[in-house]
C-alpha cells in the first residue's frame, strides 16, 4: 500500500487527549465471492476517538466495504478489525458494535422499517432499551436536526427520495451512538439539506466528541474533515489532511478521480499565465483574481458573454403543462399535496434542467410527462363533477406532450412511453431480468411487438455500446453482478433502445464519482447531438446544471417561481438561497469579486467563467 501524503489531523481536539484508537484495521482483506478480486484489500487503518475521517474513491474502490467492516455487518476474510476493543469476529461482539456505531447508507429505503415516520425514527432507541419519555425527545430532536420535524407523523412511503434520507439519519441521530458512519448519506439531499446534516454532524463532532467516519463525492464536505483517505481497487492510496490531498490533486488523476472544479478552474488560469494560487473556496479563488487584477493594473471588465446559436428545431416535440395539481393519497389522513398549479413550457432542442430543494415536487412533475402518474379526466373511471348553478367550472390540469394530449383517455399511452423515457432516482433499481441483455430489450419487446430476434440482438447491441459497455463481455451477466456505475449504464441502455424523442433522467449522477458523473453527462450530450430531441434532468447539483443545461426550472412547494437559463437564473443567488438552493461555485466567486469591484460577464460553467477571468488580464502588464 503506497501512502502517497503523509499529513496528521490539524484540529487540535484529538491532539489534546483524546488519542484513543476506537477504530483498528490490521492487514483486512475482504472479498464478496471466491471469484471476485477482493473489494478490500490488506487495509490498515486506526482512526482515533474524537476523529473526523472522511473516504474518498471512485465508484467500487472499496469504500462502503470499508464502512460495512467497520460496524461488523462485514466480517474480514483476513485480519482484524477492532472497535472500541472488541474484535468483530469474536462472540457476541458485533452485536455491542452496532449499538456504538451507527451507519447510514446510500439509500434511505435500505433502513426504513415502519409505516409511521416517528416510529421509524424510534426503531433503533426502542431496541435498545431507551426509556420511554427520553424516546419522546430523542425522536424530536432527531428530527429537528434534519429538518423533518413537519412530517412526523406522516409515513415514508409518500417522501421523496431527498426527505426519506433525512429520516434515515435521524433514526440513527436518535440512537446517539459514539461513532458515526456516512454511506453518500447526502446524495440525494438538496443543497441546503447537505448544508444542515453536515452542520449537525460537525456540531457532534466537535461538541460532543463524536468519532465521523463521511464516505462522500462531494468535496466541500471532505473539506469538514480532519484527515482524508483516498481508496482504489480496495487499497487506501493516499492519506492526508483534505488540504493536502486536494491542493495536490494532480496525484488523484491516476486512481480515476477526476479534479474538483474549482481545481480545474485554477489550473486553467495558471496555464495562462496568471500565478493564482490552488484553492478549495470560491471566496479564496475571488481574492486571488482581486489581487492579480491589483498586481497587474488589469481591466475590471470581462469581456461581454455572447451567447451560443439557439438549435433550430420544428417545435414537433414541445411539451405543455397547465394548471397540473396533484395531492398524494387524496381524501386519507395522509393526503399529501406535491403539484399546485404547474405552468411550464419546454421547447423542443432544450438541454432543460428541474431544480428545486427536497419535496418540492420535482420527481412528480417528471413522472405526469410520460403518464406514469396519469391526468384525472385520462383515467377509466374518471367522471366529471357536476357543476352547482352559480360556480364556476372547475380548471382541470392539461399536457401535451408533442402531438400526445395526455388528458385525453384515447391517448396512445403505449407509444407515448416509447417517446418518452424515464429513468428514475434510483436507476439500479430499474433492473430486473437475469441478463444484461434480457433487461435492455424488455421495453423493447413490450413496445415493438413482432421485432424479430436479429434486431433485438442489434438495437440491445448499440444502446449498450452507446452507454460505454461492451456488448459480448456484459450481455450474458447477470445485472446484478456489475458495479454500480455499470448498473445505472445498463438501466439508461435500457430506456434509449427505443431511441425516445425526449429522455427524462432523475438525479442521473447522484452517488457517483466525480468521472462517472461526468461520463453520464458526456453521454446525455452526446444521445442530445446525434438523435434525442430533448433532455431533461432533475439534479440537486447546481453547477451540474450550469455547467450541461440550456434552460431550467426552480419549483417550490409545487409551483414554478422561474424559468430561465443558468445565467439568468444563478445571477439570482439571494432568490434562490431563500429557496433552499444554492448556486454554483463559479456564481459564488462572481459575487464576491463584485465586491471587490470586478465583474466577470459568464454563463457560469467552469469553461466560460475560466475564460472570462483570463480575459481580464489581456494586455495588462504586471507592475514592478
């Protein structure tokens, strides 16, 4: 095992005493089968009590293996791992483990249990034997931590994908164990949720001594840690304070992690000749531009945005919505309401985005544009309310989807799924059949009916290909045997083989590395250039969306509050903090190089906005 960065933990807490080892991997080696290279291999790790650890790596380099060790719902194949002294593989030990550790995984149904959100939450402290009132406080507190004090008594199955991952987390806040683990536990959060469970994680952290161990893609929260390890292919590569390993991130490239973008961001301004300095922060990244625009008596104007050629298109695939409601689990206690009033326009050639924070109805808006959850007056039994002498006719929810009226009942709901595909939050779970090959050619056959054997073989062949896997190595595994990122390939393969007009994706990227969710949307813009009118994603990552899409949509509390491009819309950063959003880190360093009296004139991707800063200096001649 090579350690590339050798660095100690700069806070001081755990140099001040707290030097116990909680945690002790000693040459732990893990594989899943007798066939398989091993997940983990020959790791030594001591994480100390008090410690704030965060695991990075690529999709499959080990990491959640890792975690799975670390509170015995793993047991090593070789070695040893310790826990607060005990040895997992002795006795009874794993059960005293798992009361001391909590871990929350990647997807929150993973550990959903009862049909009542407080009972969820109370699962854990009522096995093991928590008194009955400090259960009561326990749940609410938990709650309150994650901001889901609201929805206490609702039931889990109606939450979005965002708001069941906070319940997660309470449930295992509410346990109140010693050591902490974290799965990608806020992949599917929005960004102001991101924000709150890391404020609370700290915050135990650091006032109440909680050891962390945050498996994470996002850097900003690396950032919260005391120390970074750096996985791949089952072995710790690197090791360091965050500072080190990502100030140095030209050392991450060989284990398939790509750089954060703010160090692609500098690097692209030092290749230009501009000394800035590496940084982690917007805000640091702003004083450095500030002090070199100083330095140099450059210009404090970049040069003005010029806009990209709008696609020409025939308008053949534009989609409508007006006036659409929907409420969840109408006229029942738990009636929940997602949509309220939706108008919206997505013109045909659009590389359209849909934000907006957890539970704000992104996911149900998406899921009427194919008729998954269909208009009230296009269902069977749908009748028409009698109108009472006086009262105005009620406004009924409307959608047209190119030539599809997707409120009327003789709509060709069949052919219209074929045009247009989902894929859905948890892609993975789109998988089903015993071959690769058999689960991409199940929509296929259901829409073509007589499509003979051959052109099965060969529309299954290309839309494999087209998603990066090889055809004659995948097509007789089972699904279920691939990695991760192979998986989510494997679920968009199977939803382009119809070759859809419009292709929806939810949250396409959540909980991949940072190359895999660039892969993804390398491949989106490509199925967007050569032949799929019109992409849509729903994304709570905000400089996704600057960096990929043309137009894109805020929705709160079941309303459109704007609609516009990425410049236009993260120019608005104080609208859509109030929101629950955040903006990209390029908006972030505009805003604070205003005040320092420098516009940058950019779209906000990282390409434009590094161009913009260069563009400052053409000319300028740096002072003596």
């Amino acid at each position: 095992m090579e350690n590339e960065v050798q660095g100690g933990r700069p806070p001081e807490k755990n140099e001040a005493g707290n030097s116990e080892a909680v945690i002790e991997f000693r040459d732990v080696t893990y594989s899943y089968d007798e066939n398989s290279a091993p997940a983990v291999r020959g790791v030594s790790l001591c994480v100390k009590k008090g410690e704030f650890l965060a695991v990075i790596g690529h999709n499959g380099s080990g990491k959640s293996t890792l975690a799975r060790l670390t509170n015995a719902l793993l047991l090593p194949d070789e070695g040893t791992v310790t826990v607060f002294g005990m040895n997992t593989l002795e006795g009874k030990n794993p059960v005293d483990i798992r009361r001391r550790v909590g871990m929350v995984f990647q997807n929150p149904d993973n550990q959903m249990v009862a049909s009542i959100i407080e009972d969820d939450v109370a699962f854990g402290p009522e096995n093991l034997g928590v008194e009955r009132g400090e259960i009561g406080r326990r749940i609410e507190s938990s709650l309150k931590a994650v901001g889901m004090e609201a929805y206490r008594t609702g039931t889990p199955s109606r939450l979005s994908g965002g708001q069941k991952q906070r319940v997660a987390i309470a449930g295992v806040l509410a346990i109140k164990p010693d050591v902490l683990i974290l799965d990608e536990s806020t992949a599917m959060l929005d960004p102001r949720g991101r924000r709150e469970v890391m404020e609370v994680v700290a915050r135990l952290n650091r006032e109440e001594g909680m050891t962390v161990m945050l498996i994470t893609h996002f850097m900003e929260e690396a950032l919260l840690a005391d120390r970074t390890i750096v996985m791949n292919r089952g072995e710790i590569v690197m090791e360091g304070t965050p500072a080190d390993i990502f100030l140095h991130s030209e050392r991450l490239e060989p284990y398939n992690l790509s750089l954060p973008r703010i160090g692609v961001i500098c690097k692209t301004i030092q290749k230009a000749g501009i000394p800035v300095k590496d940084c982690l922060e917007p805000e640091t990244l702003a004083e450095e531009i500030d002090k070199e625009v100083d330095a140099r008596n450059a210009k404090r104007v970049s040069l003005p945005y010029i806009p990209a050629p709008v696609k020409e298109t025939t308008h053949e695939w534009d989609i409508d919505v007006k006036d659409l409601t929907f409420t969840y689990s109408a006229k029942s206690p738990f009636a929940s309401r997602a949509l309220n009033g939706i108008d919206l326009h997505i013109s045909e050639g659009e590389f359209f985005g849909i934000i907006g924070h957890t539970g704000s109805g992104k996911s149900t808006l998406v899921q009427h544009l194919n008729a998954l959850i269909k208009l009230p007056q296009a269902q069977k039994k749908y009748r028409p309310k009698k109108v009472k002498k006086g009262q105005p006719a009620p406004v009924l929810p409307q959608i047209r989807v190119g030539s599809f009226d997707l409120a009327d009942k003789k709509c060709d709901f069949v052919k219209l799924r074929e045009s247009v595909g989902m894929v859905f939050q948890y892609p993975e779970y789109q998988l089903f059949a015993e071959t690769v090959a058999e689960d991409v050619a199940f929509g296929l056959k259901n829409f073509r009916k007589g499509i003979t054997k051959e052109q099965t073989e060969e529309a299954v062949r290309a839309a494999l290909e087209m998603v990066g896997l090889d055809y004659a190595e995948v097509k007789d595994k089972s699904p279920f045997d691939l990695s991760g990122g192979q998986k989510r390939r494997v679920a968009i393969a199977g939803v382009i083989v119809t070759r859809p007009h419009i292709l929806i994706l939810d949250e396409p990227a959540a909980g991949l590395d940072p190359l895999g969710k660039k892969e993804i949307m390398e491949l989106l813009h490509k199925l967007h250039r050569e032949w799929c009118s019109t992409v849509m994603i729903v994304s709570h990552d905000m400089d996704e969306i600057a960096d990929n899409c043309t137009t894109a949509a805020v929705i709160s509390e079941g309303r459109v509050v704007y609609c516009a491009s990425p410049r236009e819309l993260f120019a608005n950063a104080a609208e859509l903090d109030a929101l629950g959003l955040d903006v990209p880190l390029t908006a972030k360093a505009c805003g604070k190089l205003r005040e320092y009296g420098v516009t940058i004139d950019t779209d906000f991707t990282c390409e434009d906005f590094s161009q913009k800063v260069v563009s400052l200096f053409a000319g300028g001649e740096r002072d003596a």
